[in-house]
C-alpha cells in the first residue's frame, strides 16, 4: 500500500515539474517574441524616407534600387502609404543594414493606369544609432513593484 502511495506521489510530482517545463518554456518564447517584435519596431523607425538626398558630409554606401508598380487609386499615391511601403521593402531586403530611403519618386504611367514609385535604400557608414537602440533594453531589470 505505502508503495502504491508512494508511486502515485512520484507520479504528481513528475507531472507538475513537466508542467512547470513547459510553463518557462512557453514564457521564453513569449519573451523572444516580445523582443522580435521590439527590433522590428526599433528598425521600422529608424528608417527614414525622403525625395531629397542625405544629409550632407554624412558618408553613405548605396544599398539598391527599391521600386514598385501598381494600379492607379487614391492608396497608391498617398504619400504616407508610400512611404511606408518603401521601409517595409528595404527593411526586408536589407533588413540589418538599411539606415535610410532616399530619392523617392513616383510617376503616374500616361494612361493613368499605374504607378510606378521608386528608391535608393543607403546605409550610413556609421550606423551605431541602430545598433545602440537594438540593445537599449539589454541588462535592465524591471522593479516587481512597479517603482
């Protein structure tokens, strides 16, 4: 009978410690996403778009050439649209080192069908202002009681 008890104690105790696994496990990743989702943020804003070039004496190397065609409605020439359209594509083509989107144009084809928008995506030759703000939030520790 104590063996039974005893089986049965061992089991319980096996059990939690599996559930307590899979617990830390399932917040490690919820972490790893919250931090994905935070450099995603970061590089999202960190990339600027202009239809002029960089700011003068700041040394860039040209990444490519970044451009789109699509049918003509209000969307596709809303600048705001545009615009974030352009960092997206740059951020997936260049997602590590894309500082800036310069030289935006877009042109209305003749017929007025489409609308062809294009880009030069640069990264600057010193990009530590991304680099600094993937790591801001390394080694801080958040006060339990919220001081």
């Amino acid at each position: 009978m104590r063996s039974l008890t005893l089986a049965k104690l061992v089991a319980i105790g096996l059990a939690l410690n599996l559930c307590a696994c899979g617990a830390i496990e399932a917040q490690r990743q919820a972490e790893e996403a919250k931090k994905q989702e935070f450099v995603q943020r970061v590089d999202t804003a960190h990339v600027w778009v202009t239809t002029g070039e960089p700011p003068a004496g700041k040394p860039y190397t040209k990444l490519g050439e970044l451009k789109y065609t699509e049918p003509f409605t209000p969307d596709a020439i809303d600048a705001a649209k545009m615009q974030d359209r352009l960092k997206k594509m740059a951020l997936e083509k260049y997602p590590d080192t894309v500082d800036a989107v310069i030289k935006e144009d877009s042109e209305v084809s003749p017929d007025g069908s489409t609308v062809t928008v294009s880009a030069e995506a640069i990264q600057y030759e010193s990009s530590t202002d991304r680099n600094a703000l993937h790591h801001m939030n390394e080694g801080l520790v958040a006060s339990p009681s919220g001081n």
